[in-house]
C-alpha cells in the first residue's frame, strides 16, 4: 500500500515534466507563420521597385519614337541622324533621313538599305539670302561638295539635288554624280532657274533612280514642285542633253553659207536693174557678205563714199 501511494504521485511528477518540454515547442511553431508573412511582404516590395525601375528606363526610348512618328510619318522606317552641311566624306548611310537645309531650313534626304540617295522633299523652298548668310564670292555655302563615288568621272559633277542658291548644304545627302552639260547647262539648271525666278518653291519633292543597287551614278532624275501655284514636273535622264538632242537629230546644225558668185563673176547677175552700179542691197541680195574690201572684183561696181577701201561696213 505504501508503495502505491508514493508511485502515484511520481508518475504526477514525470507527466508535468513532459507537459512542460512540449510547450516551448508549440510556442515556437506558432511564431514561425509570422517570420513567412514578413519574408513574403519583402520580396513583393522588392519586385515592386524593379518593375517600376525597369518601365522608367524605357519611357525615354518609347517616347522618342512616339514623337519622330508623330511629326512625320514619312520617317517611318527610316533613322534621323544629324550630318554637318560641309562633310566631303561622301559617305551615306543607309535607311536614314537627314536635314540637308542651310540653316534654318528643313529639307529632308531619305536613304535606300543600299545608301543611294532616293528622295528629298521639302515643305518650302527659301533661297539662298546673300545678305544675312555667309558665303563665298561664288555663291557657295562650302569650298567644295562631297567626293560621293562616281565624281571622279571626268564628264560627272558633284551635282546638288537642291542647289547653293536655293538653300541647299553640300554633303551626300545632297550630291549625286551629275552629268556636267546637264549640271550646268540642262534641265537641272533649268529646274533651278524656274525656282530662283519664282523666287522659291512650295511641296518640293525629289524622286532618284538608279541602273542597279551597287552603284551611286543615277539614272533618272524626276522633280515636282509648285512655283506661284503651278504644278511643274521635270523628268529627265541622267545623260548629256546636247549628245541625245544630236543622236535624235533635234540639234541644229551651223547654216550653211549662201554660194557666193565666182571670184569674177558676171556682174548681171549682181545688177538687178541693169544700170551698171551694185547697191549694198543688191550685193547682199546676191549672198556676198559685207564690207566689200577694194580687192574684191565686185568693189569696181560699187560706189565706195569715203573712199576708204571698203564698201557697207
């Protein structure tokens, strides 16, 4: 009996030891859900501020090709690029568009995947204004143009698409090898007068074509602007104006002189009335060409006033 009584209340003993090694535990366990909700809670901060790092940094680019396309759709495709109005390098580059205006002006040079000039539009056309800019003696706004391929071709010129005089820069995007009868004296230089005369040009556009994609000689040559609210279109082929006009038979020979009588010849046939004197009339009617000097035979016939050797000078 007394082995009883002192075995119960051990066994009392050993379980509320039990009971207490446990609680620690399940205290533990309880905190730990709160150390995942804080973890959690972190990282969704830290994703927060990369996303919002990441769209800052391209908003600029975004916003960029938002305002190219918006202020002109013709630059769609194409790669704005900024080149200096007097570079000699000839260098294009390709599927680009470049200010090519004097200036303030705005007049715009696309590029083909082949870094052939193709086009150059302009809103308005503004001549050249000697007196608030600065050029040379001759005109120019640069010393020299661009060495594009092709003007080393002794019978092509460094030929502008929108000329010195009508506000236009000498680099490649402005300079095509050109013939030089063309250049200077053909329809090019025509198209460039019209405008000069008009004194500017409205909704200008220029269209280049090319043989082939290798080369940057071109072929043809097409212009369209508005000149006093006239729509004039030029086209014309990049060739020697005076070379076609004679192959086509267009050019007009040198006159072929009037056969004059012989040395000494009948003079009735000169004497129209027969009165035995030659007027100047008469002898011009007869193809001689005037003065009559005293050693032609016709000189005898004729009445030499001052007697100076010569008659109808």
């Amino acid at each position: 009996m007394k082995f009883t009584y002192l075995a119960l209340p051990l066994a009392i003993l050993l379980m509320a030891g039990c009971t207490s090694e446990n609680t620690p535990s399940t205290n533990e366990k309880a905190e730990e859900p709160a150390t995942q909700t804080e973890e959690v809670v972190e990282t969704t901060e830290t994703s927060t501020d990369d996303a919002n790092t990441e769209t800052t940094a391209e908003e600029p680019a975004t916003a960029e090709e938002t305002v190219t396309n918006s202020d002109n759709n013709q630059f769609s495709g194409y790669k704005l690029i900024n080149v200096d109005g007097g570079d000699l390098s000839g260098y294009r580059e390709a599927n680009v568009v470049v200010d090519i205006g004097y200036g303030d002006r705005e007049y715009w040079a696309f590029t083909n995947e082949h870094g052939q000039l193709i086009r150059v539009i302009a809103d308005q056309i503004i001549l050249q204004d000697d007196d608030s800019e600065d050029v040379t003696s001759d005109g120019r706004y640069y010393h020299d143009e661009a060495k594009v391929s092709g003007v080393e071709n002794s019978d092509l010129d460094e030929g502008h698409v929108i000329a010195d005089s009508l506000g236009g820069v000498s680099n490649a995007y402005n300079i095509t090898p050109q013939d030089s009868t063309l250049n200077r004296y053909g329809d090019q230089a025509y198209m460039e007068d019209v405008i000069r005369m008009a004194g500017g040009a409205t909704d200008f556009e220029a269209i280049i074509t090319y043989p082939d994609t290798k080369t940057y000689i071109p072929s043809h040559y097409q212009y369209t602007y508005t000149v006093k609210g006239n729509v004039v279109t030029d086209s014309f082929d990049n060739v020697n104006p005076d070379e076609v006009n004679a192959a086509l038979g267009l050019t007009e020979g040198e006159p072929e002189p009037a056969a004059a009588p012989e040395a000494t010849g009948d003079v009735s046939s000169v004497d129209t009335n027969g009165n035995g004197q030659v007027t100047i009339q008469e002898a011009k009617d007869a193809g001689f060409t005037m003065p009559i000097m005293s050693d032609h035979w016709l000189y005898p016939y004729m009445r030499d006033n001052d007697n100076d050797g010569m008659v109808g000078e």
